[in-house]
C-alpha cells in the first residue's frame, strides 16, 4: 500500500508518496501562498493531493498532513498555527470534503518527530524530542514509536511557553517573551532589527556574526543564550533520551557547540546526558512523518 504524506508549512507545501518499503516514488513542492488566504492554501493541497492520486493510478493508499497548530477536540477548528489564515477555520473538515477521504492529520513538529525517531537520528531512542526552529519554533515527542499528542493536542509545544513574560516581545499567541519570538528565524529577524533598525534575513545575520559585527555578535549571544534557557526547561520537564533540531534555524553550526553550552550553564543536573544533534531526514523530515502518520 502507498502512503501520501503532506507537510503544510510557512511558506511551502511539499507532497510525497512512499511504497510499502517506504521508498520514495514522487515528491512535488509549491510555494504556500498564505498571503492569499484559507480557500487557496486549501485548494493547493487538495489539486497536490489529487496529483499524487494520479500518480499511483488512484491505487490503494493511506493518506497524512502535517500543519502547523492542531485541531481544537472543543470547536473543531484548527488552533495554534503560526500560518494564521488557517486559526478558526474547520480546516480538517474542509479538507476531507474537499478530497472526498478521511484524513489523518498531525502537528508538523509532531510529523518531524516521528520521522526522526523512526528512521532518522533518533532511531533507536525510546523518547525522542523532535525540535523545528524555522518560520517559528515547535516541538514534537515521540516515545516507544508513538507521537504523544497529549489530551489537549500541545504537547511539546515548547515555542510557546514563556522566558519574559512581562518585557518579552508580543507573540501572535497574544503572549509576550515565547520562546518563538526570540530563537525562531523571524524572531531573531525582528530582534535585529529592532536593535539597528535595519532589515537582515537571519542568513545574513549569521554572515555579520562570523566575521565579528558587533550588533550581530549581540543578537546571537542572546540567542544561544534564549535556546539554553528554553531547552534546559524541556529537559526538565520531559528529559528525552535525544533532542533532534530540525527547520531552517538547526543550521547554524554554532548552535551545536555554544548552544549546548548554554544548555548546560541552564540545566537542572550536574552534567547533559542528553544528546542534542542535528537531524538527518533533512527539510523532508517533515512530508516523511506526515506519510508515516496516515491512515
């Protein structure tokens, strides 16, 4: 049987179908287009879904999104999603009418975590944390091969909780100082920005860092600093057998070195038995885990 996965991000949709060896036989990518609303990310998916349809010849399949936020069990909507044109929409609903099919759909940080675990860097490991710093910053756990949703589908959701909730900048949660807002790509964006008062990407920024900026310098060791706060949290709450990162963020290599000192300098134990690596499904961890998660 094949598997249709597909992963609903920030700024892309990616599609892929898996034999039943798991072996890749399509995969097509198109740019989100969040900026033109709910109806036209739901009709991408849906042309991509039917795409893959035809590929397979309509042949017996399981089918899988991953989408940032997660279905309210209270309202039916989709909550949480840092692509805000999907919040209070009944996203699930819309999208199996519009596919003619039931859906199994996940948190993309969840589908993260499980590619990780079950064929990536944490394959093996009995609790995996699948970490994605990108466009924003989620968490997934993953014990014994199975996501953890937790009751109210949050769980892992470390981009959210707070490390200066009095003077932290505004999240688009409503909250002030999530963990996003400092160490997601965007957030160290804006960080830069408001410092100098000049647009960077964060590609630059990293560029200005390595060859000793001073502005730069002061962004990034806020940075490592903010990633050593919030992680160490997590591991005090959950401490996972292995920490995968994953999104556009986990390239920094810096991040692997001062980062986890900084982990260190914050963690409630005399020494990090943790490991803390980057992942190595890549940016196709996450339309993996989606496929994965079908039903």
């Amino acid at each position: 049987m094949f598997k249709i996965g597909i992963d609903l991000g920030g700024t892309k949709i990616e599609a892929i179908i898996l034999d039943s060896t798991l072996k890749e036989v399509f995969r097509k990518r198109i740019n989100t287009e969040q900026e033109k609303g709910y109806e036209h990310i739901l009709n991408n998916i849906t042309s991509l879904y039917k795409e893959c349809c035809k590929v397979i010849h309509e042949a017996e399949h399981t089918f899988g999104i991953g989408t940032p936020g997660s279905v309210s069990a209270k309202t039916g909507m989709l909550k949480n999603s840092n692509t805000v044109c999907l919040n209070g929409k009944p996203f699930l609903r819309d999208l199996e009418k519009s596919t003619g099919r039931k859906v199994a759909i996940e948190n993309d940080a969840n589908c993260f975590a499980m590619a990780e675990a079950l064929n990536g860097a944490g394959k093996g490991k009995a609790m995996v944390f699948g970490v994605i710093m990108g466009t924003g910053c989620g968490g997934g756990i993953v014990y014994k091969g199975q996501v953890i949703p937790g009751l109210q589908s949050i769980a892992g959701e470390w981009g959210h909780t707070t490390i200066d909730y009095q003077n932290g900048p505004k999240c688009y949660c409503g909250k002030r100082g999530c963990v996003e807002t400092f160490i997601s790509g965007g957030g160290v964006e804006k960080r830069y920005e408001e410092l100098t008062g000049e647009k960077k990407s964060l590609h630059e920024i990293i560029s200005l860092y390595r060859t000793g900026n001073k502005d730069a310098g002061i962004i990034m060791q806020k940075f490592f600093e903010h990633f050593g706060v919030a992680l160490s949290n997590v591991l005090a709450v959950i401490d996972p057998d292995i920490v995968v990162l994953g999104g556009g963020v986990s390239n920094i290599e810096e991040l692997y070195t001062l980062g986890i000192e900084q982990v260190k300098k914050y963690h409630f134990n005399d020494e990090l038995k943790t490991a803390i690596v980057k992942n190595t499904t890549g940016d196709s961890a996450g339309v993996i885990g989606a496929a994965l998660i079908g039903t």
